[in-house]
C-alpha cells in the first residue's frame, strides 16, 4: 500500500538544532502532532534515547531502531546501518533531509524522517513518500543552506573544472578566494553527500561529478544570480559579436566570459548559437555601445550581457580559439531551461568525453 502527502511548503521561522537533546526533543514534538501517520515511543523520560519507534497503519504496526543523526553523511549512513546490530528495520532520524540523502534511502529502501515532517517509510507491502510539512523549516546548525551561490558555489566551480584531478584543501583557497573555513565546510557538506571522497589525509578527488552537477542546476535560478541587459546587434554572426566584444573587454580590462550557446558551440559543437551571451564584469557605456553597434532592447535580441552578483564566474574562465568562455560545468547550469535548443546543446556537451577536461 502507498500513502502519499503532498503538502504546499509555507516555510516558518529557521529553527537550528545544535545538539542530539534537541533533536530528540523536536521529533518528541512531531510524532505527537503528526497529521496523517500514528507514532508510539516507549514511556521513558522525556529526555531518554527511544530503543524502538512504532508505527500504526491501516491495521498494521511495525517497529523501528531510530538512528539519529544531527549531520547525516551516506558514508556514516552506511556504517551506522551496517552496524545496527538489531532485527528490527532502522530509521533515520534527522534535523533535515538533503535530496541526496534522501535519494540514497529510497536507493537502499532504507526508512527516514526529518523534523520537518518529510518522510520516507518502506517495508513491504507498504510506502509513505510525504513531502515537508507546512510552517517547519528545522536544519542542523553548521549544514550549508545552499552551496551553490555566492563564494560556496565557487568552491564547487572550481571542483568541477577537471574531473579527473586530485585536490587539497588549500588549493580551492588559493583558486576560489575564499576563507579557509568556508572552503572546509563546503568540502566536509560534499564529502558526507558522497560527492567528493578522501584519498588521503589532505587529499581528495570528486567522486560523483554529474550527480554534483545536476543538483547544481536542480537548485540553481539564473536570474536571481544576475543581472541581465539584452542588446540588439547591427550586423555580423554571434562570433562576430563575441569577438568584437571581447575586444573591447580587453581594451578596457574588463571582466568577460561567454557562456550559454555562444559557449557551448565553441566548446563543443552541436546546435548553431542564435545569439552570443557573455558574464560580464561591467556594463559598456554608451559611447562604447555606439562603437560596438549595439542598442539596448526589452526583448529578444542579439547580445545578452549578464552582470553576475559573485565574480567567482570569471576565476575558472577557460580560452578557446582565443575567447574567454565560462566552464564547462557552467556553461552546462546556465544552459538549462533557455530554450532555442539551449538544453540540447547541454546534453551534448555532458556527454562529450572532454566534459569538464581541460
């Protein structure tokens, strides 16, 4: 039997769990509250570790082990599983559950639950699939929020720039410009989803290259991140347009870096690029608009110049043919959802075996 809850999220006031106590104590509170599942604790003190959760449904009960975990890693996931030591099916107990955790669950058909009341309970014969409860919004503490903007996402750019190389901490410090303790907390949140994995004491490799990429481009929204200014252009291709434009970028020692269409077919050829598409540090002054033959327009057009909130897009551009482009990873996130053939350029580019090679 299958149950599934697909509730609105109206998202509440964060609350951060900074210790096992409290978890322990707000998962108390929700099974008491549940609004579609009947939980059963033991009557121990309230401050007591339950040995065992019991579920009732439909007629049936079954008892769990409960695994609580404040910062679930799939690695740790998979000793505290194996090591379990008791007959009854565990279930993992969490502030909140990343996708990726949660996808590792439904993989090993393994039960789960977060304070925000998502859900995910298998055994046979029956599924609770249910999605966040609305007005909970509980994380852990130190779990990153979202790692894919500003200085965070960075780090992760960078990671992707060579599928094949070796890492050390200290080099995404140098290369990315961010703190040590960012770049620490990133690469610890990476490693415990299963996206990177340690290949020594100070050493490590991405272990799950496409899996980091398309959770990157599931959470990313293009126009939150930048500013877009879209131009006509008078005569000439896209690489026309691009190279008159890097031109001037370079004249005037401006930040550049053609993403997009214009990127991905200079990258790796597939579908013609309609128009060209460039990161760009600052915009060109009129004088220069007029040199460069472009006119603002409000739809369309032939030229978008993107303004970007973090300036980490221009620290890993790659040169072809003698044009600044983004990376290939981020080609690939800025291409989803542009049509005009934008996403099967994409799709050729991820699967070309130079992908994110230099």
């Amino acid at each position: 039997m299958r149950i599934a809850s697909f509730s609105k999220q109206d998202f509440g006031k964060q609350v951060d769990i900074r210790c096992e106590s409290e978890l322990l104590q707000q998962f108390r509170q929700l099974i008491e509250t549940d609004p579609d599942l009947r939980w059963r604790m033991p009557p121990e003190p309230a401050n007591a570790k339950p040995q065992w959760i019991e579920l009732k449904f439909d007629g049936r009960s079954e008892r769990f082990k409960p695994l609580y975990l404040l910062q679930p890693s799939i690695p740790d996931l998979e000793s505290r599983v194996a090591d379990c030591g008791d007959p009854r099916p565990p279930l993992l107990v969490v502030p909140e559950l990343s996708p990726r955790v949660l996808d590792h669950c439904r993989q090993k058909r393994w039960s789960a639950i977060d304070l925000n009341g998502r859900a995910y309970i298998r055994l046979p014969g029956l599924l609770v699939d249910r999605r966040q409860l609305p007005g909970r919004n509980f994380r852990f503490l130190l779990e990153p929020r979202n790692i894919f903007v500003g200085k965070s996402a960075r780090i992760v750019r960078t990671l992707l720039t060579n599928f094949d190389r070796l890492w050390a901490q200290s080099e995404l410090v140098d290369r990315t410009k961010a703190s040590s303790g960012l770049v620490s907390r990133i690469v610890q949140h990476l490693f415990s989803q299963g996206f990177i994995e340690k290949q020594g004491p100070r050493q490590f490799r991405v272990h799950d290259p496409l899996g980091l990429i398309d959770a990157w481009a599931k959470a990313d929204v293009f126009a939150r991140r930048n500013t877009t200014i879209r131009y006509s252009a008078f005569g000439g291709s896209p690489l026309e347009t691009a190279l008159r434009l890097h031109s001037w970028a370079k004249e005037q020692s401006v930040g550049i870096a053609l993403t997009q269409w214009i990127a991905g077919w200079l990258r790796h050829p597939y579908t013609e690029p309609p128009l060209t598409s460039a990161y760009i540090a600052r915009l060109p002054e009129p004088a220069a608009l007029e040199q460069l033959g472009l006119r603002p327009v409000n739809d369309a057009g032939k030229l978008w110049l993107h303004v970007p909130d973090d300036e980490g897009v221009f620290l890993e551009a790659q040169t072809v043919q003698g044009l600044p482009l983004a990376s290939d990873a981020q080609i690939y996130v800025d291409l989803q959802g542009t049509g005009l053939r934008g996403p099967d350029q994409a799709a050729a580019l991820r699967n070309w075996e130079g992908f994110c090679r230099p």
